[in-house]
C-alpha cells in the first residue's frame, strides 16, 4: 500500500532504499506499511540524502578499516616469511660450506694440480706412504695424526692450517679470511702471553665479542625493520587504491 500524500515515484524510491519509516514508530512493516505511520517526504522525510551519505561513509570507514587489518597481517606474514627463508638460506649456506671434507678435499688437489698417489708420498718426503693418501681419498681415515697431516699438506703443496681446518670441518672461506686479517696476529700473540695475562686478557675478549654480537643485532634489526616498512607501505599503497575505486563506485551508485 503506498503512502498517504506521495506519489508512485517516491513510494518506489522509498522501497530501493530499503528505509521506511515514521518519527512515530521506527520499525518497518513489509505487510502494512499504512499502519506503521508512512508520510511522505513534504510532511516527515523517510529517509534523507544526509543518512544515506552517513551510512555510505561508515561502511566506507569499516571497509577501509579491515583492509588495513589486513594488509598489517600480510606484512606480519611476509616478514616472518622472509626470516623463515633467511634462516633456511643460512643453514644451506654453512651445509655446502662444510660438505668438502677431507676426503673430498684430497681428490679435488690431486685433481686440480694432476699429482698421483706417488707423487704425493714423494713430495712428503716419505711421511705418508701412498696407501694412506689413497685410504684419506676413500674416506677411509684410520689413525690420523698430526704429523701424517703436515706430510700431508707438504705433499700436497697446500698450507698446513688449511688442511688442518678442512680436518676439523672448517670452511675454507672463513680460515683464508680469518689468516689475511688482524685477528690472526692477536691470536699469534695471544698465545705467547702468560697464563695470568691470558686470563685478563681474556675479559677483553668478551667484552669485544658482546660488542660484536649486538652490532650484529642491531644490523640486522634495521634490515627487517626497512624490509617490514617498505612491504608495509607497498601494501598500503595497494589498500588505498582499492578504496578509492570502491568509493568512487559506491558514490557512483549512490548518486544513480
């Protein structure tokens, strides 16, 4: 039934905007809408252009709200997704670092210089027999001692810390870096100090080693913090746009 006082055009408006209602009752009626009080916009408007634009805004507001929820999520997710692989990265890194061992790195010389089993046990002056070189090659260790390990290197033609630190599973990268810096030579030095002045150097020691681990920390808290900011703000990017699309269609739609 339509209401007093209004024509078919605004009784249909009324309909479309799902909003019927009288200052005398605020419930709507879809089997009487004459009883509930219904007038027509010259006497009570129904509902006016300030209350649609109103409820727009607010679901406009609470749309906007939940994308940044969101993208805050995906940031989250995202970081921790980058350290989840940095971690993995790491651990692979230091596995490939630490696969060539002995055995591996014994056949890679012989390999790489074209020297034979005999030529080995030659060049060490006879402290390893060839038998021995060939078991190292295999895998096959045995009782290996220091000084079948110098003749070895000798025989070899490789530094003994090298081979020494392939023996205890040390990447290589690490002790060529480790023997062409500073730290090298304080540790030569180090070790010729007495006991006592060990000991008090030995602090010093740790103190350097906290200072090194917190600026470690520090490095990489602003990598994250750069990364976080940085996908943060491409995110919100992304939301914005969206939203303004979705006003722009939900203004264009509340106009028509």
């Amino acid at each position: 039934m339509k209401a007093r006082g209004c024509d078919n055009r605004q009784f249909a408006g009324y309909l479309l905007t799902g909003v019927l209602a009288s200052p005398s009752n605020s419930r709507l009626s879809a089997t009487n809408p004459s009883r509930r009080g219904i007038s027509c916009a010259c006497s009570y408007p129904v509902c006016s252009a300030a209350s649609l634009a109103t409820r727009s805004w607010s679901q406009v507001s609470y749309k906007i709200a939940a994308r940044k929820t969101l993208a805050q999520l995906e940031t989250i997710v995202s970081v921790a997704t980058y350290l989840r692989s940095a971690l993995i990265s790491k651990r692979i890194k230091v596995a490939v670092n630490r696969q060539e061992g002995l055995d591996k790195y014994v056949r890679r010389i012989l390999k790489e210089k074209g020297l034979s089993l005999s030529d080995v046990e030659h060049r060490s002056r006879g402290g390893i027999s060839d038998s021995h070189i060939s078991n190292i090659a295999s895998g096959n260790f045995g009782s290996l001692t220091i000084g079948k390990l110098k003749a070895l290197a000798r025989g070899l033609g490789v530094p003994e810390d090298e081979i020494f630190a392939v023996a205890r599973g040390v990447p290589l990268e690490d002790t060529r870096e480790f023997q062409s810096s500073k730290f090298a030579t304080l540790f030569h030095k180090y070790k010729e100090l007495p006991a006592e002045d060990k000991k008090e150097v030995l602090t010093l020691l740790e103190m350097l080693d906290r200072e090194i681990e917190w600026r470690q920390m520090r490095r990489m808290s602003r990598i994250r913090l750069v990364r976080g900011l940085a996908a943060s703000e491409k995110h919100e990017q992304s939301v914005a746009v969206a939203d303004a699309d979705w006003v722009d269609e939900t203004v264009g739609f509340g106009a028509k």
